[in-house]
C-alpha cells in the first residue's frame, strides 16, 4: 500500500503566508465598507432630525430655541434650561421621553430623562458612546450627543444685562428663527453639524466679562491659548449632555473648519480644545470656538436648514465655514462647498 503524502514544513509555511497575505488584503476593504455603512447612518439620522426641524417649525412656526435666560438686575437667571434638541424630541419619535420631561424645572433634577440614550442623536462612529456623571437609580446621569445644533460664527449671547444679543446662527438662545430669518437662504445656511463627544472645554479666565467693542474671533487655533484663559479642567468636557441648551453642550460654532486640531498643552500633554470664554448663565458675554468634528475621514456630516444632508470636507476654507454659519450675514457661498 503505497503512504500518504503530507504536507512539508515549507509547503505549510507558503500556505500560511498565503492566507495572511490575503487577511491583509481583505481587512482594509471590510474597514472601508464599515465605515461606508457607518456614514451612511450617520447621514440617515441626520436626515430623520431634519424632518424633525422641520416638523417643528411648521407646528410652533419656529425653530426652537436653545435655551432662555433673563437679566434679574444682578445674575442670569436660567428659566428654561432644556436644549432645542431635547424639544423635537416627539418628531423623532421619542413622543414618551418626551411627555416625561418637565420643562418647568431644570434638567438636573431629572435622571430618569437626561440619563437616556437618544439614538438618533448618536453617530455610530462615536468612540465614547457612554454616559456621564453617575446616578444612584439610572447609573449615568448623562448621555452625549454628536449632532449640534449651529449657534453661529463666534458670539452666542452677549449683552446680558441690556439686550440679551443672541447670535448669528440658526439657532440661538431665547429666540426662534422662522423661515423669513433666513435671508441667506435655506439651502445656504448650517442647521447642524457633527461633534465629538468628550471634547476637551477650556474657558475665559474670568466668566463675568463683557466687552464694549465685540472681539474679533481667533484666526487661527494658536488664537485660543493667546486668550486670557482660567484653570484648565482636563476632566472638563463637551457634548456630553443631550439636555442641556448650551453651546458646549448641544451646539457648534464656525470659527474653525470641520476637524480643525485646537491644541491646548497642559501638564506635557496636548488635548484637542472647544473654547467657551463664558457660559450662557453667567455674566460675562459668551462667545465661543466648538468646532464641528467627526471620525469620518476627511470631514464632517452637515444639515442644511433646508433638510438637505451634505458631507463637508476639511478642506473647505474658512470663509465658507463662517458664511454657512450665518443665516443672514449677506455673504457669497464659496466654491469649495
């Protein structure tokens, strides 16, 4: 009887070269179809929170405002705390949630609402898809958010003891943009953008300040650590609570281009920054650098005020950043968008 002819030591060698040769061809391409399917959702729920906008507009005949504050004569007085975000909740049907929420009293009070995860405000490339803060019942008290809704170029509230100045977004504090506000055009202007959660937040070395002559905003990144800063907070961070109708929380601005690098060094070590120089509650007039970011290579998703749903690149100029940023501004869209 004539034995059977295995396989050589060099002969299974080759062959498993072979394979991994092949495993190194293949992974790249599945990476890139996870990550075409990732966009691809991150872009639905955009979409679906689009709808949402505009279903509210057309039952309230306005946007929703993120946020109101008054003047007391001494403070800022938070009178409705909730984010726009948290108010078109039944739009995107999350009717229940919803119904839970007192809007009479603020946030902070109820973990049984803030501690939720939203789904559709969570892009499914976020790597800190996890809540915040810790509650004895719920666990987290806080869930983040990645889609923000656009405040603006740089100012957010300013003027708080006279006008209480919202700013030149689509969104803003306080006030409710119709349709008519619009004059640069639906399909011209930001609605919302993509963020990081658990972005790094520096702010104004002293959150009372006002300024008579409106500060221009930073040119360029280096322009942030150029301002008078306070303590830096490494455990201090943005986009972390769905709820809450402040800049930092739910909203972008357009200072810098999509995934533009804000480094901040502390201790040795660069952190990648969002700049708030004071919160909406406090005094100080609040202008603020929260770039829109995303891990989608080569740039972020956006929402048009339109309800159209367009990928921005990083390297759409600056100009054209802050012309998307305002609803009214009168600029020339460029032709990087």
């Amino acid at each position: 009887m004539r034995a059977k002819k295995g396989f050589t030591l060099i002969e299974l060698l080759v062959v498993i070269a072979i394979i991994a040769v092949l495993i190194g061809l293949l992974l790249p391409a599945v990476q890139k179809v996870r990550e075409a399917a990732a966009r691809m959702k991150c872009q639905n729920n955009l979409k679906q929170l689009g709808l949402a906008m505009h279903g509210y507009m057309d039952a309230h005949d306005g946007l929703p405002a993120n946020g109101n504050y008054a003047y007391s004569g001494s403070a800022v007085v938070v009178t409705n705390a909730w984010s726009g975000a948290a108010r078109i909740l039944p739009y995107i049907e999350q009717e229940n949630l919803f119904r839970g929420i007192d809007f009479a009293t603020g946030y902070n009070t109820q973990p049984g609402i803030s501690s939720k995860r939203v789904g559709t405000f969570m892009c499914p490339s976020e790597v800190n898809d996890r809540g915040q803060g810790t509650d004895p019942t719920y666990g987290n008290k806080y869930w983040p958010i990645n889609y923000a809704l656009n405040l603006g170029t740089w100012p957010v509230l300013t003027a708080k003891a006279t006008a209480m100045q919202t700013g030149d977004g689509a969104f803003g504090p306080n006030r409710t943009f119709r349709s008519g506000n619009f004059t640069d055009g639906l399909s011209n202007t930001l609605a919302m953008s993509e963020v990081k959660a658990f972005t790094n937040r520096v702010g104004g070395a002293a959150n009372t300040t006002t300024y008579p002559t409106p500060p221009a905003p930073p040119s360029a990144p280096s322009g942030v650590s150029a301002s008078p800063l306070g303590t830096f907070n490494p455990a201090s961070f943005t986009h972390v609570e769905w709820v809450d109708g402040k800049v930092h929380e739910t909203g972008f601005t357009t200072v810098f281009a999509p995934n533009t690098r804000v480094l901040y060094s502390s201790g040795g070590t660069d952190y990648d920054v969002d700049l708030v120089l004071a919160t909406e509650s406090n005094l100080g007039d609040t202008y603020a650098a929260v770039t829109s970011r995303s891990y989608h290579s080569n740039g972020v998703n956006t929402l048009l005020m339109d309800g159209s749903v367009r990928f921005v690149n990083n390297s759409i100029s600056q100009s054209t950043w802050r012309a998307l940023g305002t609803r009214s501004g009168g600029e020339v869209i460029g032709s990087d968008f």
